[in-house]
C-alpha cells in the first residue's frame, strides 16, 4: 500500500527534537485519518521521530530511504 499523503513536511536539516515536537503539531492539525509524509535525515533523526510518534498513539505507514533522506508516512488516528 503507497497512499498518497494528505500533506508535506520537509524537516531536513532540523534537530531533534525539534522535528518530532514540529511533526506532532503538525499531525494535530490535520483531520483524523490524515497521511502525513514527513522528510527526515538519516541518523538520529530517522531513528527518534518513528519510534516517539509510535509511543504517542500514531500509526507509521511506512519508512522509504531515498538516499539523501528518509521519508516518513504517519497517520493520525480515528478518535472513536
């Protein structure tokens, strides 16, 4: 499954946590059920921001490594 995303977030060359706290506001604002693909460095980067939006309750889709960067697709959940 390659969903498309309801919307991008180009956060190359931001630290963390910075990029995590900017992905979260960012899935905040979105609709429930909304795709978000967000770019992130490799290392640190790729390796924190999956695994906290994970332990905050949203649903990684999917990890692409596009060579210069990693491209992360998160859901935000349906409140039911």
């Amino acid at each position: 499954m390659n969903a498309t995303a309801d919307s991008l977030l180009d956060l190359r060359d931001t630290p963390c946590p910075i990029n995590f706290i900017r992905t979260k506001l960012k899935l905040e604002q979105m609709s429930p059920g909304s795709l978000l693909e967000v770019w992130l460095d490799p290392g640190e980067p790729i390796e924190q921001v999956p695994d906290s939006l994970a332990m905050e309750g949203y649903k990684i889709e999917a990890i692409e490594n596009r060579s210069e960067f990693f491209a992360l697709k998160v859901r935000r959940p349906v409140v039911s």
